[in-house]
C-alpha cells in the first residue's frame, strides 16, 4: 500500500472509513417520565495518569494531578449532590490503583465508574458496562476490546449529537455510543503547556456560554446533552462555578433526566431493542 493517499485504491480508503461506523440512531421516542431530555455528566479522573502516560516523571505535573483527588473530586461531589446528579467518572486503572477509594465512595453513591484504559483492573466491586478511550482515540482492535468484555456502551466517537448504535465493518455490533465532542469538553479551553504555544485564552464565564448553548441546543430537539469534564481541570475555585451554573439551568427546566452513562445507553438500548 503506497504511503500517500492519494495513491490508495478503493478497497484501501473506504477500508478505512468503514471499520467503525455509526449505524441506527438510538435516540428514544420519549425519554423515561416525560422528560424533555437526557443529561449525561461525565469526569474523566486522569489525576496522575497525564504525567505517566507520556514517560515523564516531572513532581510539579504530577502534583498537578494529585490536585485533582484532592480538591477537584471534592468539589465535583458537592456540587452534584447539592442538585442530586448522578454522574459517570471515567478512571484510567492506574489512577484507580493510587486511589482506590475514591472511585469506591463515587461508587456507593450511586455515580458510575467506567473504563479509561487499563482496562484489567476494577475496584468498586461493580463490573464496568461502558468505556472511554483515553483522548477519545480508537485503535484498529479498540471495538474488538470492546466486543469481547461485551460492553453496552462506548463514549469516544463523534458521529452524531445524540445515540447511536456503532457499526463494526458493517456488521451492527448492539454497542450504544453516546457520542462525546471537543466543544463539550473543558479540556481545550484551559489546559496549557508551559514550555509550547498552548495556552488558555476563553474565559471560565465564555465556557460556560458554551455548554449552556449546547445543552440549550439539545433541550429544543429533545436530544442528548452530554459533557466531559476533568477535576484537575475544572475543580478550581474559578471553575467550578461553570458546574454549578450549569447545573442551576438545567435542573430549573423541571423536565430534563439527568442520568449516569450506563442508564442512558441502557435506555436507548431497550427502547430500541438492541440486541448484541
């Protein structure tokens, strides 16, 4: 096969734009009581892993994701339980390892702990149904993983706004995506390198802006809102209000079911009929 792609033949690109594919969507006729729409909050729980997974041993960054246990979940946790939100953590099982009660105390409250690579280890005493890839990327066997543990649902593809069923060559595979999207994401506006060109330039009150427009978005259609969030990211004291906030309009709506990963994919999978 030559390297430029210009040069592939037919079987070569469709190949590639074949072997994972969005299939049927899922989103439900009417959502459970009535509700206008499903909210999906999720908080990728990196802590240290960020630092560890590109071979570096720096204290400061590693330190950067220690804040992330220690004050960022914190404050997560208050938030949602002052509005009775039910999140998914989505933990790498490194992190799952330096901090193996924090993911069991979620877990008896009732929040979903799903996979975020190093998929082997579990500590809640629950056996995850969905999963996350790190920096949402999918590797030519990540959907065969995903087969093989017979996972509901996957959180890492783009394809559409709201539920889809995911298409492995064709084949329809009974996963559930619900699809994830940068501009939901607090990652891109405030991360930064120190030693590069990154750095943050949209203020915590424009970010907020943002995902409140898309979940106004989601709420006129009667779709999915789903939003990836991280704690070493946005559990600051200048941050957390955009949770907070947040929170404040949606819960204010009276009509939205806000819902942890695996009840949403669970839904729109038995409304639909999805067979694995």
């Amino acid at each position: 096969m030559s390297s430029n792609p210009w040069e592939w033949d037919e079987p070569t690109w469709r190949g590639k734009v074949e072997a994972v594919r969005a299939g049927r969507s899922l989103l439900p006729e009417r959502w459970p009581n009535g509700a206008r729409c499903a909210v999906a909050l999720s908080f990728d729980s990196d802590h240290e892993t960020n630092e560890l997974r590109d071979g570096g041993d720096s204290v400061a960054r590693l330190s950067w994701g220690e804040y992330g246990t220690r004050r960022g979940i914190p404050r997560i946790r208050s938030v949602l339980d002052r509005f009775g939100a039910k999140a998914s953590f989505f933990v790498p099982a490194v992190s799952a390892l330096l901090h193996p009660e924090e993911q069991a105390s979620l877990a008896a409250e009732g929040h979903e702990i799903g996979l975020h690579g190093w998929i082997h280890e579990r500590n809640t005493g629950v056996r995850p149904v969905g999963m996350r890839t790190p920096s949402w990327d999918y590797s030519p066997v990540t959907l065969q993983i995903a087969r093989e543990l017979g996972l509901l649902y996957d959180s890492s593809l783009f394809a559409d706004d709201d539920p889809y069923e995911i298409l492995d060559q064709g084949e329809a595979t009974g996963i559930v995506e619900l699809p994830v999207e940068w501009i939901r994401d607090d990652a891109p506006y405030f991360m930064m390198n120190r030693f590069g060109a990154q750095r943050p330039y949209t203020p915590p009150s424009d970010v907020l802006d943002i995902f409140r427009r898309e979940f106004d978005g989601a709420y006129a259609e009667g779709g999915l809102f789903l939003l990836t969030m991280h704690p070493h990211i946005s559990g600051y004291r200048s941050r957390i209000f955009i949770l907070e906030e947040l929170l404040d309009h949606i819960t204010s709506k009276g009509d939205c079911w806000v819902a942890t990963h695996a009840e949403i994919a669970r839904y729109c999978a038995e409304t639909a009929g999805l067979k694995g």
